[in-house]
C-alpha cells in the first residue's frame, strides 16, 4: 500500500467513525446513556431496589438460607437491564430475558426454549468485570413495577422461588453476589454464581 493509499483509508476510516458513532450515542435512549456514564462502580440501588433485596434476603432467612451479598456490578447490569426493556419493549415470542441491540452490549432476542442462555448467563461479564454466570428473575407490571409485587410475583411461583432461596434444581447452587432494578414496569433480579471483587 502507497503513502498516499494508507493516508485516504485512514480519512476514510476517520469519516465513516465520525458519521457512526452519533448515530450509535443518539440510539441508547438517555437513562441507559446517564447509568453507563456512571459505570458499576458509582451505581447504586434505589429505596426501592433495596426494598426489594431485603424482602428477598429476609425471605431466604425463613428458608434457613444466608444472605447473598448486594452486588455493584450484578446491580448495574439489573438497573441497566430494566432501562433497556423500558425503552425497548419485548414483543412474544421473545421474553423479558431479552435485551435490544440499542446499547453497549450484544443484543439478545430470548425465547422459552432457552436457546439462547448463554447470552443471558454472560451479561455480567460482558457489562463489567464480574468473574462468573449471571442468572435472571424479571418481573413486569403495566403502569409500574414496585418492590413488593415483585417479589410477590417471583415467590408465587414455585419455579421462580426456587431459584430465589435455592431449592429444587437450584439447592446446589450457592448465590455470591445479587443485582436489583427497578425501573417504569419491569423489575429484574440477576444473581452471581461468583463474589463480586469489585
């Protein structure tokens, strides 16, 4: 390649970066773009978030199991999840587990099948420097999700419950570390199979 050829590509690939990346910024709706400024290790859970952890860690304590400890990462994947199905709503037949293509992450288009678990299992890892798997619960409530009937909804349901207090399939399964969000309609909970060393 001549000088003069390496030097056009260069402007080339100058150009085309200059054209894409606002258009990327003007993509990620302006919640999700004001938390990933922040990062996970400013991101911190609201009144209500922490509502939700301590009815989940008090009901754990019924069950016999210890408390998981409240994560900042797992947190900022929840509270950067819930943002995202806020403003990208999920149409059947995917699921909550999915994640639009409108942010710093790989978007996910979930199915009850579970095809594409890895993807969920790896968001943790994707988004921040958590070492393990992050494994989701996620909740929605049209006009606004609240602490309480998350966690009502999640302990209803036997296979949900499960997954809270490790029983069943779970019981092997020791959560290190847990993430909340809330957000508009939806409420998520991620739990990590690692502590979280940040």
């Amino acid at each position: 390649m001549t000088v003069k050829n390496a030097v056009r590509t260069f402007f080339l690939i100058a150009y085309a970066t200059i054209l894409l990346f606002p258009a990327i910024s003007e993509s990620i709706p302006a919640e999700v773009q004001e938390l990933i400024s922040k990062g996970p290790l400013n991101c911190e859970p609201t009144d209500e978030e922490k509502l939700l952890y301590s009815l989940i860690m008090a009901h754990r304590a019924e069950q016999g199991k210890p408390d998981i400890p409240l994560s900042q990462s797992l947190t900022y994947v929840a509270q950067l999840h819930v943002r995202d199905l806020s403003a990208n709503k999920v149409s059947p037949p995917y699921t909550l587990h999915s994640w639009s293509k409108n942010g710093p992450w790989e978007g996910v288009r979930y199915t009850a099948n579970h095809r594409h678990a890895r993807l969920m299992w790896n968001k943790p890892k994707e988004l921040t420097n958590y070492p393990g798997d992050g494994f989701e619960i996620t909740f929605a409530k049209k006009g606004g999700a609240s602490a309480k009937a998350a966690f009502d909804s999640w302990k209803s349901q036997k296979s949900v419950e499960a997954i809270m207090v490790n029983s069943g399939n779970w019981e092997t399964i020791h959560w290190r570390a847990i993430g909340v969000g809330i957000h508009g309609d939806y409420a998520v909970i991620w739990f990590g199979d690692r502590e979280d060393t940040q």
